[in-house]
C-alpha cells in the first residue's frame, strides 16, 4: 500500500494535481495536512476509488474537515494534523505527545512549509514541506509513505528543476 501525502497547497493546485497524476497507477490514498483541504476536491471525482484523508489547517475556513484525525492503515495507526495547535514551529514534542495518545505510531502534520523527517522514540514524525510555497529551499515537496509486510518506508520527495527526486527517507 502506498499513500501520497500533500500539505500546504494554499490553492496552488497544478503540482499537487500534475504529482497525483504522474503516480495514479501506484497510490492507494491521498493525504492532505491542511491550508487548503478543499484544493483536493477534485482528487474525489478524478480518483473516484482512492481514499483520501484531509485535516484542517489554519488557513482552511468552514470546510468541515475535521483538525486532526486517527487512521488504521496496513496495521499501522496515523494520526494526522495541520500543527499550528502542537506549535510546530517551535518542537514536535507536542505533536509526539499528541499522537502516543492516540496509539499512533505515525504522525502527520503540515504549517511550516519545511520537510521533516524523524523516528522519535519509536514514532515516525512527518511533514511533507509544501506542494506549492516551500520555505526552506525553492524546491516543492511532498512525501509517500509505502506499507509493506508490517514495515514501512517514509520517503519525501522534492520538484526539482531536473524533476522529482528523493530528498529524505526512513524505514521504520
């Protein structure tokens, strides 16, 4: 199973669409962190068959997604959030804290625009960086996280100007 994760599109919708598109034939779920969860509207009638998963970010406004959610997938339990209520831009202890709560082994989040990747005590702490405005370099990111026999590889990928390649992996 492999799940494509987005965060930070804030309507700029052509790469996360041109991404979706280049890999349809290997996803099997789509995720979205928030600011702006109704740019994936269009996953739903284009990917009528793939699950997806979206939160609430700061900038999301009455669209009914819900702030953070928990997910069981392939034996693994992710919980997922925007992160400007665990004040990620400051540590993801809160995010980490949040999401041994909830049994969670995998936590997701968005906010800073920044990719981060990291096996905290056993917990697998995410953000995909930006779709559309990246803060730490010029280069868009977005992430998968593949599911394989109880094992898991999480894998941020960066829009280059010589196209896609990895930036950052981790099984775990």
């Amino acid at each position: 199973m492999k799940l494509l994760i987005f965060s930070d599109s804030h309507y700029r919708t052509e790469p996360m669409y041109s991404v979706a598109e280049k890999y349809s034939s290997v996803i099997d779920g789509i995720i979205h962190l928030g600011d702006c969860t109704e740019d994936i509207s269009g996953f739903k009638t284009i990917y009528p068959d793939i699950p997806i998963y979206n939160v609430r970010g700061n900038n999301d406004y009455e669209n009914g997604c819900p702030a953070e959610r928990t997910v069981p997938i392939a034996g693994h339990t992710i919980f997922m959030t925007h992160g400007h209520r665990q004040r990620v831009y400051y540590n993801t202890d809160t995010l980490y804290y949040t999401a041994a709560q909830n049994g969670a082994d995998i936590a997701l989040f968005g906010h800073t625009h920044v990719p981060y990747l990291q096996n905290e005590n056993g917990i697998l702490i995410m953000n995909p960086g930006s779709i559309s405005l990246p803060r730490s370099s010029v280069e868009k990111t977005f992430a998968f996280i593949t599911f394989e026999n109880r094992k898991a590889e999480a894998v941020i990928m960066k829009i280059g100007h010589d196209g896609i390649s990895k930036l950052a992996s981790l099984s775990f």
